[in-house]
C-alpha cells in the first residue's frame, strides 16, 4: 500500500511541510499532481502564462523525484473523478496535501474528504503556504482583525523559534515509493499551447532585499525581488524566504505579513470575491462605460503612469505594486467603474495572480476592503508619476509614443474626475 502526497500549490520537494508529515509515517508516498480540468476549462487564453508555468514546474519536479528513485504521477481532470481513478490504480492508505484557503478549493477538499473517508482512506492537511493561517492570528477576543498594523504586531508576536523551520525532506527520501518515471502527458493534452512570457527566476535576490527600502517604490528598476509568482506556486518556500527577511530587512518582511493577512481575510471573508468587505460600498453606483474600460485595459486613458502600468501587465504578466495601485484608483475613482471589473482583468494577466491579494489590494483600493485607504483620498495619477517616474524612464519604457500626437488626450478631467467620484462615494455611503 502507498500514502499519496498531492501538491498543489507547493511545487518544490525541499523544505515542504505536507509531504514532510507524509515522508514521517510508515508507508511509502507517491507524489501526485492534478491539473484540475474545472480551473482550466475556466480560462480564456490558450496561451495562459499560469498553465505554462505550472507545466514548467511539474516538469522540473517531476525529474527531480525521478533523480530520487520515485516519480510525480500527473493527472488531468475533475480532481473528485481522479480520485475514483487513483484508488483503483493503488492500495491507498491516507492522502496528506497542504492546506489551500481559496474558497473554492476548500470546497473541492470538502467533498474529497469525504469521498475518501467513505473509502476509509485519511485526507491530512498541513500548513506550508503561509506563516499563521486561519485563526492563528486574531484579536484577543477571537475576531479577525481587519487592520493590518496590530495584525502586523500580533503575527510578529506570535512567532515561535520553529516558525520559521526548514523541513528537511530530503533526509526522508527514502520513504518515496519507488517506481519507473510515470509519463507525463504534453500542454496540448489539455488544449492550452506555451506562453511566451518570461518567468522571473527562483533565487533570493539578496541585493534587492538588502535595498529593499530605497528601491521597492521605482518602477522603472527592479528594485522588488518578482518572487510573487513563487510564492503563489510554492516553487519556493514562505519559511525560508520569511526567515531571510527577518535577518535582512523588516520593511520585506511587512510585505509577506501582508500576503499572509490577506490570507487571512479571504478565509474569513469568503464571499470577498464578489461582495465588499464593507457592506455599504456596494451601494455605490457604478459607471457602465464600455469604452472607458477598454481603455483602460489598453493603457489609452491619457494618463501616462496609468497607460504605462497597463501595458506592462499586458506584455509581460507583471506590473509593478507602485503602479498596481495607481491603476486601480483610476478605475475604481477616476472612471468609477466597478473593483470587481479591474480584479477579473487582472486576474485573468497577472502571471502572479492570487486570488487573496488580488481581491485584498482591489478591496483596499475602492475603499471597501481591510485596512482601506478612506474613499476621499484619490491618487493624482499626474503627482505620482512626478513622485516616482520623474523622469519618464518606465513611461518611455512602455508607452513609446508618449509626447507625440498619436498618444491619446486624457479621456477624463482630473479635477472633474475627482469631485465625480467624491460626490457618488459620499451619496452611495450615507
Ligand atoms: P516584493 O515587493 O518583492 O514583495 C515580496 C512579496 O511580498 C511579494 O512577492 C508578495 O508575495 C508579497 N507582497 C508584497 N506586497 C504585497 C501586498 N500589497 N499584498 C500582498 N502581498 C504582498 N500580489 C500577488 O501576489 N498576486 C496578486 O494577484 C496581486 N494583486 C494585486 C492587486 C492590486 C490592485 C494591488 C494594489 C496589489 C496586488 N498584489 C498582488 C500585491 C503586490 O502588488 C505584488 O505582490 C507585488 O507587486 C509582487 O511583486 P514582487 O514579488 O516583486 O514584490
């Protein structure tokens, strides 16, 4: 008999807590990974860079337990129907996973837990992909905080010496199930074809965190690590990079809090998806403007930061926080269409998506979300270029007609744009 490992979003072998917990016990594991047919059938892109870079990793990982005398067994389809599958083609004991706090795929853990516990098979989860999740971290009287300074406060409080723990997966290997390499089926198997983005590399930029403080703020200069795409996959470990940041620079380390609190957030709130955190901004009405999206989603407002912000993300699958945040403002004030529109754009191009800081950083830029900026205060999308892209180097970068007469003319007034917003915001909220 065999204990399964699934992986899902912990696609790395060293320093992983769940398979660690599974190696520990007495019956050989074998690896398994499922590209999940109803995520998949999901997205509009062939060419979808997420789907190119999880075949990338399945790959890698698959010849690294390969080096290891085991192998990954890859499936394909409706995680529940794979499961029928797999208990057929083995003896399973138990099935040991990391926990996953989506909403949806806490809904898909649900029914596998009980589809194997009617097999009298175990389903046993481990926390691996943030450092305090659930309710770990909450205020002293058991509610989830929805500020993120004392959430800060609390998380760094609560930190134990084993927090930060590597485990050490490798000394176990010889408690993988040995086997033959399994085939691996291709892309095209699954109708998606590669992408052509480029992936950011999996190493610690120890420079870029060193100078973290003066560079995370300039998006012409990659002076943010890109490790974003990493951390939603779990191609490297939060233990180990949270444990660099604590030696090397605090102001990195709020930024993983961060991610952990939206966490947080959206396993308590799991309607955050679709509803406002503060239930009263969803009274706001919201501009139908079909032109003014596709202009945003072009980068063709007029507004160069704005424009150039959203080429990026449309070229490359990556846009820089600075600049994520001024984008977001001017849909959600200037245009005053809808957050929920500019969270599905991005999480259809971000190569980084991830559904609890995606919903988190749109929530807090509408105003209705955790920790929100107060509705009045609207970014000048003018003064922040002046602030952070004096001299245009990220604006010529992206938008190469800048300053000559193709670049389109502003498609709204600031000012007008402005007391708009703070007029519809005040009337939606009283
Ligand atoms: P670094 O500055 O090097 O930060 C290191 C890591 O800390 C990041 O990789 C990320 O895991 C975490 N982090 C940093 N800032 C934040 C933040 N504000 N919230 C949560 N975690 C953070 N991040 C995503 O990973 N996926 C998303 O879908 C996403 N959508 C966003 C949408 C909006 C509107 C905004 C304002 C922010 C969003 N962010 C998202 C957060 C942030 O912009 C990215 O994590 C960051 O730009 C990734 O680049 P980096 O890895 O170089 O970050």
């Amino acid at each position: 008999s065999v204990a399964l490992f699934w992986h899902r979003r912990d696609l790395r072998i060293h320093d992983n807590a769940g398979l660690f917990k599974a190696l520990s016990a007495d019956t050989p594991v074998q690896p398994v990974f499922i590209f999940d047919s109803s995520i998949l059938d999901k997205l509009e892109d062939k060419d979808d860079a997420r789907v190119s870079f999880i075949y990338r990793e399945i790959q890698r990982l698959k010849s690294e337990y390969e080096q290891l005398g085991a192998s990954l067994l890859v499936k394909y389809g409706d995680p529940l129907k794979v499961y029928e599958e797999l208990l057929q083609e083995f003896d399973v004991e138990a099935v040991f996973t990391n926990r996953d706090y989506e909403p949806y795929a806490r809904e898909r853990d649900k029914s596998i837990h009980q589809f194997l516990k009617k097999n009298d098979v175990d389903f046993i989860g481990a926390k691996d992909h943030v450092i305090f999740e659930k309710s770990e971290v909450v205020k002293d009287d058991g509610d989830p905080y929805l500020v993120y300074t004392p959430y800060s406060k609390k998380w760094k409080a609560a930190l134990q010496s084993d927090s930060f723990r590597a485990y050490d997966t490798l000394d176990l290997a010889e408690n993988l199930h040995q086997t033959k390499p399994f085939k691996l089926l291709e892309l095209s198997d699954m109708d998606f074809v590669p992408s052509t983005i480029e992936i950011p590399a999996r190493q610690f930029p120890e420079k870029i965190i060193d100078g973290y403080d003066e560079t995370r703020d300039i998006p012409s200069i990659q002076g943010t690590s890109r490790l974003s795409v990493h951390l939603r996959f779990g191609t490297i470990s939060i233990r180990a990079l949270a444990k660099f940041a604590q030696e090397h620079n605090e102001k990195y380390l709020n930024e993983l809090i961060w991610r952990d609190f939206y966490q947080m957030i959206l396993f308590h709130h799991p309607d955050s998806p679709d509803t406002a955190i503060k239930s009263k901004y969803d009274n706001i009405e919201w501009e139908h403007n079909e032109e003014h999206y596709d202009a945003w989603c072009e980068g063709k407002t007029g507004y160069p930061l704005v424009d150039a912000g959203m080429r990026e993300l449309n070229e490359t699958g990556f846009m820089h926080n600075r600049v994520r945040m001024v984008v977001a403002s001017f849909l959600t004030k200037h245009l005053l269409l809808d957050w929920r529109l500019g969270e599905r754009y991005f999480a259809r191009k971000l190569l980084d998506f991830e559904l609890a800081s995606n919903v988190g950083g749109w929530q807090w830029a509408s105003g209705s979300g955790c920790d929100a900026a107060p509705y009045f205060r609207i970014f000048n999308p003018e003064s922040q270029l002046e602030k952070y892209d004096k001299d245009l180097k990220y604006v010529k970068r992206w938008v190469p007609e800048y300053g000559t007469s193709s670049y389109p003319e502003p498609i709204v007034v600031h000012k007008e744009a402005r007391e708009r917003a703070l007029d519809r915001y005040k009337s939606g909220l009283n």
